[in-house]
C-alpha cells in the first residue's frame, strides 16, 4: 500500500544567493495574500496544504511558504497544514497544491475525497500519493496510472518541453517511480534522467491531478528542474498565458566610491542598444577599518561626491533607474563577513566565513528589529534626496539577506523589492520566528512574496570571473545558459545584475547572447 524504501530523511533545501557568494541552507515559511484575482467560476486563489509532522515537519512549513510565493504571481492563496483541512473545503478555491514532505504523514479521507471528486485541479507533490491511490480502488484505470518505488539513483536532469533541466545529482532523498502509465489517460510532462542515460517519468498528469515524484524546492538553482513547477502553475493557474520572454539587467553595488567614467560607459552602451536598465546605489560609503585606506577609515556620503552625482544623472537621462541597496552595505565596524567595508559585507544580517572557506549566515544583527531596520531605510532614503535625486521606492537587500524584521520593514518602507528573499520557520505556524531555519528562493516572474513585497525578479545571477568561497567562476556563457534554460517559463524573465568594474566586455556578451535567445529588455518599473 506504499513504497518500502523509506522512511527517508528529506534533504534539506540549498538555495543559492547570487550575491556576496553566500549559500542559505534550510527551512521557513509564512502565510498573506498576493493581488486578488478571480480564476474560474467564482472561486478564487489557491489552496496550499503541508505536513507538519515528524522531526522534520518544520520543512513542510518552509515548502509551503515557498509554494506559497510563486502562486502569488497568479493571485491569492491560503496556507495551512493539511491535517485542518475540512470537507469540500477545496471548492472556495480555483486549485489545490498538496506537499507531502512527511513520509505517511495522515492525510485526512475529507482531502482524499475531494480530490478523486474531480472539481478542482491539483498539483500532489511527493509523499503520500499511496493514501490517495488506495482511495479509489480503480485508480489505475481512472487515472492511468500507478506508483511503484522510490528511485534513488544518481538522477542529475530532468526533461521538460524537450529542455534537460538540471538536479543536483547527489540528491538521494528519491523520486517515486511507476508501475504503470497508461499513455491514452496520462500524460508524461517531463522526465527524470539517471547517470546512464534512462529515463522514468518525474512529472505526470490526467484528469484533475499533476503529481510531482519530488519535492523541487531542494537544491534549487537557476537551471534546475524547480522551473518545471513554476511553468505547471501557469497550467494550473493560467492556462491562456501566451509565450512571452523578458530581460532585466540590474548594475549593482554602486556607492559614493563608484568610478564615473565606469557608470557613464556602462549607461552609452546600455541606451545606444535600448536597453532600459537599474542602478542599485548604497548612498553612504563606509571603511570602517581602513581596510583600502592604508588603516585609515572613512566615511562619506553620495552628496559629497558631486562627480559621481553626476554620472548617476548622467545614467538616469540615458535610460537608467535608481534602486536603493541599503544604507552603507555594511555593518558596523567588524567583517560580516569579509572587511567592514561598504559593497563587501552584508548589511542587515550577520555572517562569517568558515575555516573551508564557506560563508555562513549567523542570523539577525546585534539589536535588529524592526525599528532598527526603519530607521536604516530613512536614512538611506535621505541620502538620495540630500544629494538630488528623488528617493526610489524599490529597494535590494545588501547581499540579499535580513531578518523577517527587515523584510517587514522594507514592506513597509517601499512598495517593491528587486532580489532574492530569504525566509524563516514560523512564519506561517505562527510564534517566534526561530532565524536558525530558513532558506531562499529567487523566482522566475514577479510575485507578492510572503511579506506582502512586490519582488521584481533576479533569476540568472551575475558573472564573476575567478572562484570565490567555493563558488565556481560564472562567465557569460553560464548567464546565457541559464537564460536559456528559463526558456521552459511561459512567461519568464532572464534577469541578472553586473557590477561596473568589470568593463564593457561581460556585459556586452550577456546582453547580446541573452537577445539572441529571444528576450525582449524591459525597465523594471514597467512591471
């Protein structure tokens, strides 16, 4: 009545930061409302279920959060565990998404009915599929289809729309396999590919039901097959959606240290190709230990630094737009985790490197709250307008990392965010946030995160050209690749930032290879 190869530890969610070569590993979650939207007959949004119990019930939380956020770019949704859900609760809502992270976690009969009833289309990710196929005793006829075992072999592709999607290979926690697809009932949406080159289905669907043989969250990057389900959503949510590819381009860390020459080069070529474009701007530079000052520190501000006022309305009047990016992009006068300088460090979130060269995230500074974080994000505001410019209402985490004190600070301080967002366990159960669990998540299209954030997205990540804290180098063509890949979204984005010291050269073969795959460039405000 279910597969023998577990119980099995899940493996825990990697998601990768782009920036300052950090690496956030597990758990989180949360519960809100995106932008409402009616989906079909009068009932709206989605309902999202999770397992909570067992030693690593916090995940389901954490997947939820996760699920939660990418069906926010389709509408509204409800969160709760699945052991609440009640009788013909599913028929307030367009669809349904189950993630079943515990093994034989109980899933109530009330659910289990409601599905084989046929009413609401869902997505049944993981465990669990045994309870609801034992359900129905011909759901092999109905659906055409049925489980066998847990296949744990080294799977490192997955296949969809004729794209090899990648998995990181050492992922062992399994992917169920099947016993038998009846191909005039079900359809095979995409395939999970072993080492030898053998294939078993990884996604299937008929009837009402998708089910997923994984958990896609874990180990996710820009390439992986986590990019199938943001597509399925569109099925799910969207089905009308015409084919559209766009490009965002993001030049980062930008400060009162910025060179001039550099900005004005980087906005000729940018407006020369019309391609609109962000600036993301930290107005106050801070050296705390003088550590490019011969030990002497400093600590200026945007309005001292009239050349590089100029450059950044220089860039403006040829296409540009500012973003804030913290304060100083630093914080206080100790390495978190690298210097104490400005555009090196993290800003709103502690950090250290380990002794196999590791970053590791630490968790909220000393004195975060809420508060602290405001008072942060006026300043930074104030030193937009003490040197000119209009204060911009779109706002990027230093490194992409704060507390769930800052994220609700910047919610409340700017209508949108432009990064990737880390998220914490609790937030949905409610409580203490515990900021020892949480992981994050970029995303393919723009969504209202679980903060109640509009999060404009940076999906591809950015080129550095030498290995760095056991990150491998990304040259262009890992950008492009990644792009590519992105492809699979319907309607997806290629969106990737680059930092102005490194010339013209990168940029140019990102913007040329990322066109040349049929992405259009579009400003980030015309989101």
């Amino acid at each position: 009545t279910k597969p023998t190869t577990g119980p099995r530890t899940p493996a825990p969610d990697l998601s990768r930061s782009a920036s300052g070569g950090a690496t956030a590993l597990s758990g989180g979650a949360t519960v809100l409302s995106g932008g409402a939207t009616v989906l079909s007959g009068g009932a709206t949004g989605t309902l999202v279920l999770y397992d909570t119990t067992g030693p690593w019930g916090w995940l389901g939380e954490q997947y939820a959060i996760q699920t939660a956020n990418l069906v926010s770019r389709f509408g509204t949704w409800t969160a709760h565990p699945v052991s609440s859900y009640t009788a013909g609760e599913q028929n307030s809502y367009a669809a349904v998404i189950y993630i079943g992270s515990t093994y034989d976690e109980q899933v109530p009969t009330a659910f289990l009915t409601d599905v084989l009833a046929k009413t609401r289309p869902v997505i049944w990710i993981y465990d669990n599929i045994w309870q609801l196929t034992a359900q129905d005793p011909n759901f092999t006829t109905n659906y055409g289809w049925n489980w066998s075992a847990f296949d744990t072999s080294s799977v490192g592709k997955v296949s969809y729309k004729g794209t090899d999607l990648t998995r990181y290979a050492a992922n062992g926690s399994g992917i169920l396999n099947y016993s038998t697809v009846n191909p005039a009932v079900a359809t095979v949406v995409a395939e999970a590919v072993r080492a030898d080159g053998s294939r078993f289905p990884w996604a299937v669907r008929s009837n009402n039901l998708t089910y997923i043989g994984e958990i896609p969250y874990s180990y996710a990057d820009a390439t992986d097959r986590y990019l199938v389900l943001a597509d399925l959503l569109f099925d799910l949510l969207a089905p009308q959606t015409t084919q559209r590819h766009r490009a965002l381009v993001r030049i980062e860390d930008v400060g009162p240290d910025a060179d001039p020459d550099e900005l004005r080069d980087i906005a000729d070529y940018l407006h020369n190709e019309n391609i609109p474009f962000s600036i993301a701007v930290y107005p106050r530079y801070v050296d705390a230990n003088g550590t490019y000052n011969n030990g002497v520190p400093q600590d200026y501000t945007l309005a001292s630094r009239p050349d590089v006022v100029s450059a950044l309305q220089y860039a403006v009047q040829r296409g540009g737009s500012l973003i804030v990016h913290g304060w100083t992009h630093q914080y206080s006068n100790v390495a978190n985790p690298y210097s104490g300088a400005s555009a090196d460090d993290f800003e709103f979130f502690r950090a250290h490197i380990d002794a196999q060269n590791n970053v590791i995230y630490d968790g909220p500074v000393p004195g975060d709250s809420q508060s602290w974080a405001a008072g942060r994000l006026n300043n930074a505001k104030a030193g937009f307008t003490a040197a000119g410019f209009t204060a911009p209402n779109v706002f990027e985490f230093p490194h992409y990392a704060g507390s769930a004190a800052d994220y609700k600070a910047a919610a409340q301080k700017f209508p949108r965010r432009y990064d990737r967002g880390l998220y914490f366990r609790n937030q949905l159960a409610g409580g203490a946030i515990d900021s020892t669990k949480y992981a994050g998540q970029f995303f393919p299209y723009p969504v209202t995160d679980v903060y109640g954030s509009f999060v404009i997205p940076e999906n591809i990540g950015n080129i550095e050209p030498e290995p760095f804290n056991n990150h491998p180098a990304r040259l262009p063509a890992d950008l492009i690749g990644a792009a590519q890949k992105n492809l699979v979204i319907r309607d997806g984005f290629a969106s990737f930032f680059y930092h102005p010291y490194l010339g013209l050269g990168y940029l140019e073969d990102v913007v040329e290879g990322v066109r040349g795959l049929g992405y259009t460039f579009v400003s980030a405000n015309s989101l």
